[in-house]
C-alpha cells in the first residue's frame, strides 16, 4: 500500500431530498433500497442527516447533493453540495 492511497480522505456524497430548512440547519432525507435477508423483498429505508446550507436559500422538497465534511457543530456532519431539481 503506497503513502499516497492512505491519505486519499474518504469524502461520501450522498442525495436526497430537503425535508425542513429552519435554524440555520437543512435537513436532507436520503432513501435506499436493501433487501430483506431472508424474504428477498425490497424494503425502503430513510437516514435524515443535517447539512450545512451556506446559501441559506434551499426550499423543502428540492433534491439536493451533500458531501461529508469535519464537524460544523455538534450534529452538522455533511454540507449542501449542489441543487439538482425541484420535485
């Protein structure tokens, strides 16, 4: 393993939809699809992660990318990287 491909940070970007934009906090929805182990049936499964919104002008319902970043503050782990379009 080279120097290099241990320092490479590992940044996730995930998409989803803005649920709530008040307090200086933008709360993005993120669904997925796991199978059930056993069943074979497909299950949707939604993580809410609060994202830093620079702008400050994202409105509910917009689909938004958000990249994981250091923290902002004691829940604040990813911040708003792009808008992609309006549902």
């Amino acid at each position: 393993m080279n120097i290099s491909q241990k320092k490479q940070s590992k940044t996730q970007v995930l998409k989803g939809k803005v649920v709530s934009n008040r307090n200086h906090c933008t709360i993005v929805a993120v669904e997925r699809l796991i199978k059930h182990p056993k069943y074979g049936k497909y299950l949707q499964r939604r993580n809410r992660y609060k994202a830093h919104d620079m702008a400050d002008h994202r409105e509910v319902g917009e689909i938004v990318s958000i990249v994981s970043c250091p923290p902002i503050s004691r829940d604040k782990r990813f911040r708003v990287l792009t808008e992609r379009s309006e549902v």
